[in-house]
C-alpha cells in the first residue's frame, strides 16, 4: 500500500523528528511503501510580529530571558539546524518537493491512504488558520484514499470556535481517527464525532533498544537535564540539590542537554548514558522511559496545558510520583526512584505499543 504521512517533519526539535520517523520506519516494516509530505508551515505571525513575539515578553523581566536566551544560544541553534537538516535529509523525504498551503491544493498527490499526525497538528497555537486545512487532509480528494489521523495533538487545546465546523467537516471523512490525548478524544465526540479513539505517541510503535543497542551504552556519573521552561531552569540548581541527598546520586557531575549539539539519536543516546535525568519535555519523559533512565518530571504549571499529556502517560505507567511543581524532590520519592520496577514499566511499554499497532494494522487493513 501506499502510504503518505502528514507532519510537523522541518522542526528543530527532537521529538518531532523521532515521532515522524518512527511511524514512517514502523509502516516500512509492514512492507508499505511510505513516504512524508515535505510540508512547510506559515510562520503563525508575520515577520515583524514573529521577531516581536521571539524577543518580548510580556514583561521587562520576561524580556530580558528572552534575549539572554536567544544571544545565548545563537550559535549552538544555528549548529542545531545543520544537524537537524541532514537528520530530516537522511531520513524524513526533505529532498522531496516541497508542499504549503499554496500549492498542496493545486496537485494531486496519489496514495492508498493518508495518515495525518503525530504532533500538535492541530494546535490553535501552533497551526495557523490556512494550515490548519491541510492538517485535516482538506487536500485529498479522492474518495477511494484512506484518511486516517494517528496520535493527533491538539496540544491540550480545545478547537477554538473557528475551527470546530473545519474540524467536524473534515473529520466526518476519515475512515479511522486516533489522537494523542484524552481530553481531545472527549472534546471530538461532544463536537459529533463518536468514532474516536486514544492512540500512543508513534515513538511507542518502534523498539529503540533494536535501533541504538541500550544494552552497549554505559551509564556515566551524570545528573542531565533537558529543560524548555524558563521558570523551571530556575529551579534546576535546587531540584539536583535535593537529589544529591541520596547516596545513589551523590557526587555525580552535571549535564545541562540543552547546551550540546546532538543528533536526535545522539540525544536518546544522552538520556540513556545518564544516572537520572530532569526534563519538562513530552518526548524526553517518553525517552526516559524507553531508555530505562530514572527521571524527575518538572511540571510548569497550571496555567499551561502541556501537563496533562505528560502526566496521563506518568499515570498509565504508575509514575506520576516522579512528576513535581517543586524546586525540590522529597526523600520519599527519592527512595521511590531507587526502587522502580523496570521489567513492570517494560511490559507497559509493549501493552502501549501493542494498543497503537493493532490501531494502525485496522487502519490500513
């Protein structure tokens, strides 16, 4: 069969460059022909708005970390991208023909079936309102191609009222719609749509230990961190204070990820070599467990929605203990940590990833 996917595959971002090549490797070990749409996004804003929105915030205070930020990490981004253009290159079709919102309309693409996601494909926040129809396979007119959406990411977002009719429309076309959160499962079948279903993040469908041998990784003295927020980077230096009060990670060098130049595998790769691991990231929790690496999740809060996809995977898999809106982590959990049950979490993994095979093997059937 053939099959092209949908997704967010130009980012400079690690998880999602790994959920675009998971699910495109998993469908390749099904024998389908499969290939990734090389579609380029509008920026949300324009340039003068998007250059606003990268250096303000919304305070002097917020403002300043912004622009520490951004000359801070000038070079190593420009590094980055080089790095993350050959990963796409090698590995996500980005030689292809480039599609956007202009010209996606205009050609006819020929496959079996179109799959749409992972990612926060359909994001208020991230997607803008023109693209936002290509993210819901508007484009393919051909009825006797499969639409399918796998692990579709509102990102914690309810559609806005713009976006409820565009969704539905085009939603009533799909043969088979999975998504990443629950909360978007339950906001679809108040919309109409009772044909929803709860499916894994790609990253769950592929066995990386066969990818990266874990096995011939060894562990170093490491505490890393890999953290996005700017509130929770402040709270790094006390979280590893706290940890350091267990013998188990007494003494053990510190490793801020966020400063290295590393290739997607590399960074799973970083996440495995290291003793215990602190993140506010989605896929670096997801990798954590993986890898088998202890890890502390930094939450950021209730004003954000990023939470709740993090902690539905931490309860399914009994692990929400690891998760803390403190600079601090308590010695119970400490003792917790010491103690996890990786042969329990591993068979977790396998019932998940299962759950998004059977999904897919309907779907394509």
């Amino acid at each position: 069969m053939i099959v092209k996917i949908l997704t967010f595959n130009r980012e400079e971002n690690y998880g999602a460059n790994l959920q675009a090549y998971a699910l495109k490797i998993f469908l390749k070990q099904k024998n389908h022909e499969v290939s990734i749409i090389n579609y380029k996004r509008e920026n949300k804003y324009n340039f003068i708005l998007n250059l606003v929105s990268k250096w303000l915030g919304k305070s002097i205070k917020s403002s300043f970390l912004k622009t520490k930020k951004n000359l801070t990490y000038f070079k190593i981004n420009i590094l980055k991208k080089k790095i993350f253009r050959k990963f796409q290159v090698d590995f996500l079709d980005f030689n292809d023909k480039v599609f956007n919102y202009n010209n996606i309309f205009k050609q006819t693409i020929n496959a079996d079936a179109f799959i749409v996601g992972s990612d926060q494909i359909w994001s208020n926040e991230i997607v803008n309102d023109r693209d936002i129809h290509s993210f819901f396979l508007e484009f393919v007119t051909n009825t006797n191609s499969r639409k399918i959406s796998y692990a579709a990411s509102s990102g914690g977002e309810n559609f806005k009222s713009s976006r409820k009719k565009i969704a539905l429309n085009n939603l009533n076309s799909f043969q088979f719609v999975g998504v990443r959160e629950n909360s978007l499962k339950n906001h679809i079948q108040n919309l109409g749509l009772q044909n929803v279903f709860w499916t894994p993040d790609p990253t769950f469908l592929i066995d990386w230990n066969d990818k990266l041998n874990f096995e011939s990784i060894r562990q170093e003295n490491t505490i890393s961190f890999f953290v996005l927020s700017n509130l929770n980077k402040h709270k790094i230096t006390k979280i590893i204070r706290s940890l350091k009060h267990s013998n188990k990670f007494k003494n053990l060098k510190e490793n801020d990820m966020s400063c290295k130049i590393l290739n997607p595998f590399d960074w799973i790769i970083e996440i495995k070599k290291s003793k215990i691991f602190i993140t506010d990231s989605y896929h670096a929790v997801l990798f954590s467990i993986f890898t088998n690496t202890p890890f502390i999740f930094t939450k950021w809060g209730k004003n954000f929605s990023r939470d709740e996809r993090i902690m539905s995977v931490l309860n399914e898999f009994d692990l929400s203990f690891l998760a803390t809106e403190e600079d601090f982590v308590s010695s119970s959990t400490l003792k917790k940590i010491n103690n996890l049950n990786w042969d329990l979490i591993n068979s977790k993994i396998k019932k998940t990833r299962n759950s998004g095979i059977e999904f897919l093997l309907k779907a394509l059937n």
